[in-house]
C-alpha cells in the first residue's frame, strides 16, 4: 500500500491531524500502537477489498478504518471514559471525537460506530465498508495479541509521496479559490456594465424629452424678438 496513490491519497487527508498523531503514544494491542493498528487495519481492508475485486468506496473504507479507533485515550488505564465500558462506547467516543475534527461521509461513520460488532450487537454494519473494517480489525487484533503483526508505526506510510499529493490538493484548493473569484469579477464587472449602460438610457431618453418639449420664452424675448 506504501506506493498505492488511492491509499495514500486518503491517507493524507487525515494524517496531519494532531489527534491522529496522538493515537502514536497509545498502545492498542501488545507493542502496537493505536495508530498503527488502523494504518493496518485500513491497508488490510483495502488489500482484501482490491484482491476480492469487490465495488467499494476506497476513500471512505480507509479514512473510516483510519479512525475506527480514535477515541484518544489509553484504554488499558482508563477503561469507563463517560460514554460506557471501553469495549461498547469507545466506536461512540471515536466517532463523536472524529465529527469533531473530519466532515465525514455517511460510510466513514457507518465504518466507526459499527466496527465492534457482534459485541454491539444492535450496530449492525451497514455498508460493505463496515463489514470489511470490522471482519479485518478482528484479524488484526488477533495478529497484534499475539504479537505476530510485521508493522509499525511506518509500515503503511508514504511520506514523500503523500506530501506530494498534499501539495497537488492545495493547488487545486487555490485553482478552485482563483475560479472562483474570477467568476465573482467577472459577475460584478458585468452587473456593474449593465448599471452604467442603464444610466446612460435614462440620461438619453431624459434629453430626448427634454427636446421635444416647446420652448419656454420669456415675455421679453419676445418683445425683444418682436422688435427685430
Ligand atoms: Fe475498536
Ligand atoms: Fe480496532
């Protein structure tokens, strides 16, 4: 997945985030971090997805497997954070954390509020997404429980090719923004057109009026006229 362009591209929409950095110093199974396991989870996903040739959305499978397990504390000290017992609330407490910070589409969430299925047993998974995210997390959490994961925190991450992608999407962002206000110029430039060439009627049609209308003269024009 490191040289897969569609991975990394969803990748990087949510890897400058200072939170999912954060997941960096939790530990989710053995010596694996919170973050590495849904790096892996999310290139596993994604793996069995392409190997299946099955019709998904890639953005959402990986960006929702990306934060699957957000919810920003240690659960191994902390295992009631408010929202319930880690094992149910903790899909709650991602999403809720993941709202905060993402515009995520009904898939991403779908992916992190049902991901601990059969457990909660009513989050049934709705989307295809979710079913893989949650058949693969289980995988995975078996993997790292038993320590025979071959990843890390670096296993999944392309960080030349992402700051490349990185910096094609703020080019398009400003290509966008220029569009944009060139559209907005161009608008008022002709709105502003438009009122000028108004005036200018008015100011004609004025004239003509003006002219039509007789002549005023005054009584001693008149006499001045009469007397040649
Ligand atoms: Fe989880
Ligand atoms: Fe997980």
């Amino acid at each position: 997945m490191k040289n897969n362009p569609e991975f990394q591209k969803a990748v990087s929409t949510v890897l400058d985030s200072k939170n999912l950095q954060l997941t960096k110093t939790f530990t989710q199974h053995g010596n694996v971090s919170v973050f590495a396991h849904s790096m892996a989870v999310a290139a596993y996903s994604k793996m069995l997805a392409d190997k299946l040739k099955l019709k998904y959305d890639s953005e959402s499978l990986v960006r929702g497997a990306m934060l699957h397990d957000f919810f920003l504390y240690d659960w191994h000290e902390t295992s009631n954070i408010g929202d319930g017992l880690h094992g149910f609330a903790h899909p709650y407490t991602a999403s809720k954390n993941a709202i905060r910070e993402f515009k995520l589409s009904p898939r991403e969430l779908d992916i992190i509020r049902k991901h601990m299925w059969p457990l909660t047993f009513t989050k049934l998974p709705k989307y295809r997404e979710s079913w893989l995210v949650c058949a693969v997390d289980k995988y995975c959490s078996v993997l790292e429980t038993f320590k025979l994961n071959k990843y890390n925190d670096f296993s999944f991450v392309n960080p030349k090719l992402i700051k490349k992608l990185q910096q094609e999407r703020e080019l398009n962002l400003r290509l966008e923004e220029g569009k944009g206000k060139l559209k907005e110029y161009i608008h008022r430039t002709n709105e502003e057109a438009a009122e000028k060439q108004k005036e200018a009627r008015k100011k004609i049609s004025e004239l003509r009026k003006n002219n039509n209308q007789p002549k005023n003269i005054s009584r001693y024009e008149q006499y001045k006229a009469r007397k040649g």
